[in-house]
C-alpha cells in the first residue's frame, strides 16, 4: 500500500495559469479563443475603484476560504479524509458532464453588448509596427555613400557585423574567415573609415570605447570648425580628446588631480573639457535601435480609502479579454439528436474552456488573498516609503493563508501592483531582513533605502568609504558587516568612494 498524489491535467493548467504574469496571461487567453470554438469574446471592464470599498466585506469572508487543502493522513486515524483521495482520484469524472454542471449559464465576466466591432481587430490594428533593426537603418545610411562597388561590397559585411550597441567587436582573423575572399584588407578599411566616418550617430562601427569617443569628439570638431574657428568650445574638445586618447583610464576611475598633473593644465580646464563629453554615447547603435522597454501591465492595485482610513485591493481583471462559453455550444452538447462525434468534440471543448475558467478565477482569488496580506504588513511602507519596509517571508503567508509556499512563489512571480507609490514587483514586499538596536524589523529593501539616504546626504568632495558607511549605518541602529554594505551599494549601481567625489 502505498500513498500518491495525483497532478490532473486541470492542476496543472491551475498551476501553470497562477504563475502567469498579465500579458502572458492575456496571450493564453487569446490563444484559447483562436483553438477552442466554444469561447467567445465579451467586452472588457475596467476597475472600480468605488464599488471596491462596497465589496471589501465581503472579499475578506470570501478569501479566508480558498482552496480545499488535501489532507495526507491515515484513515484509520481520521476517516474523514478518505473523500478527499476520493475526490482528487475521480477529479476528471466530475467534469465529464460540464455542460450540465452548476456552472450552466455562468461566465467569466458579464457582457455588455455594445455593438458588432470585433475587439481581436480593434486590438491589432491599434498594435504599433515593430521598429526597424539597426542592420536595417545603417544599410539605408550606407547606400547613400557615394563609392565604389566593392568598397560597397566590403561596408555591407561590415554593417553585417556590427552589434547593437554600434560597435564592429569582431577580431581580424574571424572577420577575414566571414567575408569573400576577392575583398582585400584595404577594401575594408576603407570601408570601415567611411563607415565611421559617414554614418549617424558618430561613433557606429567602433572597435572599442576609446575609439568610440574619439569619432564622436572628432566630429565635433568638424562641426565646430565649420560653425567658429575661435568658439572656446573647440579648445575644450581637444583637452577632451587628449583625455580620452592618452588618459582613459584614469578618467574611469575619476582622478582628475592626476589628468590635470600629466597635461600640465588647472582643474578648471579639465572639468571644462570633462563637460564637453558629457553629451557622448557610450552606445551609438542604441540610439537608432534602443532596446524595446518592457511592457509593464500592473495585476492589481492598491488605494487609499479615506472614508475607512486604510488601503485597499483589487484586480485589473478589466485589462484581459473577457471570455465566456458561447451558449448555441452548451445547447448542442445537451441536444441528443445532435450527431455523437459532434457532441463528443464540443463537450471536450467546452471541458476544456471550463477548466479555463477555473484556473483563471481560482488564480484572481489566490492572487488577491495574497495581495491582501502584503496590503496589511505592508501598510508602513504605503505611508512612509521604502525605509518602512518589513521583512515578509513567503513561508509566513503560505501558513496565514493555509496554502502552500510555493503556491504564493507561483502567485507572485513577475506580477506587478499599482500603489500609491508607483508600479513596483510584487517580489518586493517578500523579503528577509534585520532587527534594529531598538527591537524593530527592517528588511534589507530598507536598508538599501537607509544606505542610499546617506549617500546621497554626504559631502560630494569628501564621500564615505565603506567602512564609514557602516559607522553611518551603526549609529542609526543598523549593524551589517563591510562587505554587505559594498554588496547592497553595488546592486543600486552606486560607484566607489574614490569614483563619486566631486573636485
């Protein structure tokens, strides 16, 4: 004899749709509706947030309920348990008969009929055109340079090459392996200096930053040759040149006293030269291809109730496509008259459309059960900002909400609440942290928050190093060791003492 849980097709899918962030659940959705023929789409609401407060009451009866949890215990302990490996065996008998079920008649949303648009249509002909590659747009550059054919040849498989940050970082000996062998190398480096030299932004096809720079500074100096021979401006891009060609490196690590030492010059000089380069890409090809942002859709969101003086919750469920089981399919599954192998096909539909259903609401119902905990140990955090945030581990929610760890792992993974202090990861608020001289919890989010406050209170010419950023931290009840405090300053990308002090 032996003990075993069963994974259903419909767990699974309720596992796998929970996990879901909005817009992977929205393609899923649309998904469905293209394969299965029984759905159909209703339209979409939005939120109301005033009829939210009006329900609150009633959602937190509603979500101390839940899921059934499956007991793994002896019968012969507590009998009572033995319908639930009864019902987690016949789990697939008891959908058999969807179409008769006491689900009849419901949908996932109420629909409004509000005239014939086809909302698939409206929502891909409001879609954007995907924006051209940098390929693409430097092949248009280059066809407009005058040259000779094969100096033409040589620059395609150049432009070829060149990645999306504009730099061509491929070595020689690779590149001579991808190019025909009837280019000779002056056929590329002409073709590469007309690249570098013709192209928009400056800078594109680079092999390194230094050269990178150097293209840019250099036209400038055009510019400024054909606009002013005697602008300032032009003196203070040579010093940036001299810089950039002969002092990098130290321009890295932030040693102006030692640039200003070598060429002979004042710190004024330098900081003007400095100035001048501040406009400069580290990146060219992103300028004419920038990396898509993504796409951030909030699941739920978080509101102050003044009348009550606390915040509340809800789901942006208005934001999916509303779907429901067309009704003339439900008829034809409990017609008998109707042909057997059409009656089988539409009841596996509708099975599978109902399964849908479910695994979309029993998702929304966890998802807020979840939110709703985060709203109520969080609520310091609503009101102060980050530096109040608390440590919140997952395994204290699962056991407030009777649920699994990882069922509130699944729930939270990559979505995203509205607050009243921005879109933030709901991963955010589920973290370890630390407990204050005073007693108090603080999780290592607010401490990252405490750490950069007192950056950015610091003198600019004389910043702290790590080890007086753990005195700052100490001295406000915070005790953390050096390499912690460099860890969290590294996460922020905040540079090194010797790198933010300003001369």
């Amino acid at each position: 004899m032996s003990q075993q849980q069963k994974l259903t097709p419909r767990m699974i899918q309720s596992m796998q749709i929970l996990q879901l962030p909005a817009l992977a659940l929205e393609e899923r959705i649309e998904e469905e509706l293209t394969n299965n023929p029984t759905l159909e789409m209703a339209e979409a609401t939005d939120v109301d947030m005033d009829e939210v407060s009006a329900r609150q009451e009633q959602e937190n009866r509603d979500a101390n309920e839940g899921e059934r949890e499956l007991k793994v215990q002896d019968d012969s302990v507590d009998p009572g348990h033995a319908d639930d490996f009864e019902r987690l065996a016949n789990i697939s008998e008891q959908y058999r008969d969807d179409w008769s079920n006491n689900y009849e008649g419901e949908s996932y949303r109420p629909r409004r009929e509000t005239g014939e648009r086809d909302a698939k249509m409206d929502a891909m002909s409001n879609t954007p055109a995907r924006p051209r590659s940098l390929t693409d747009q430097l092949m248009d550059q280059w066809h407009m340079v005058d040259t000779s054919d094969k100096i033409r040849l040589a620059g395609d498989c150049l432009i070829e090459l060149i990645d999306q940050d504009g730099y061509l970082r491929v070595d020689e000996a690779t590149l001579r392996q991808q190019l025909p062998p009837e280019l000779t190398q002056d056929d590329l480096d002409q073709a590469l200096a007309q690249i570098q030299n013709s192209m928009e932004p400056a800078g594109i096809g680079a092999r390194d930053l230094r050269q990178c720079l150097l293209l840019q500074i250099d036209a400038k100096l055009r510019q400024e040759e054909v606009q002013d021979n005697g602008d300032p401006i032009r003196s203070d891009l040579k010093l940036a040149r001299t810089i950039v060609a002969d002092h990098l490196k130290d321009l890295e690590t932030n040693r102006m006293p030692k640039i200003a030492t070598a060429l002979g010059c004042d710190m004024d000089q330098v900081k003007a030269a400095i100035h001048q380069m501040a406009g400069l890409y580290l990146h060219p090809g992103q300028v004419l291809a920038p990396d898509t942002p993504e796409i951030i859709r909030p699941d739920a969101v978080i509101e102050y109730d003044e009348a009550n003086d606390r915040y509340i919750a809800a789901l942006i469920t208005g934001r999916f496509p509303s779907i429901q089981i067309r009704p003339e399919y439900r008829e034809m599954a409990a017609d008998k008259t109707e042909d057997r192998k059409t009656r089988d096909y539409i009841k596996q539909h509708i099975q599978s459309a109902r399964w849908l259903l479910d695994a979309i609401e029993q998702r929304e119902n966890t998802l807020l059960r979840v939110i709703k905990v985060v709203v109520e140990a969080q609520s310091e955090f609503l009101d102060n900002g980050p530096q109040f945030l608390k440590p919140l581990p997952m395994t204290g929610v699962a056991d407030q909400l009777g649920i699994h760890v990882a069922t509130v792992s699944r729930a939270v993974s990559e979505k995203y609440i509205e607050t009243p202090r921005g879109i933030l990861p709901l991963r955010m608020f589920f973290s370890g942290g630390t407990e204050t001289k005073s007693g108090e919890s603080m999780s290592w989010s607010a401490v990252q928050a405490k750490l950069k406050e007192i950056i950015d209170q610091e003198e600019k010419s004389k910043p702290l190093s790590d080890d007086a950023l753990v005195v700052k931290l100490k001295e406000q009840g915070i005790e953390i060791a050096r390499r912690t405090v460099a860890k969290y300053r590294k996460d922020m990308d905040i540079p090194a003492a010797r790198q933010r002090k300003q001369y």
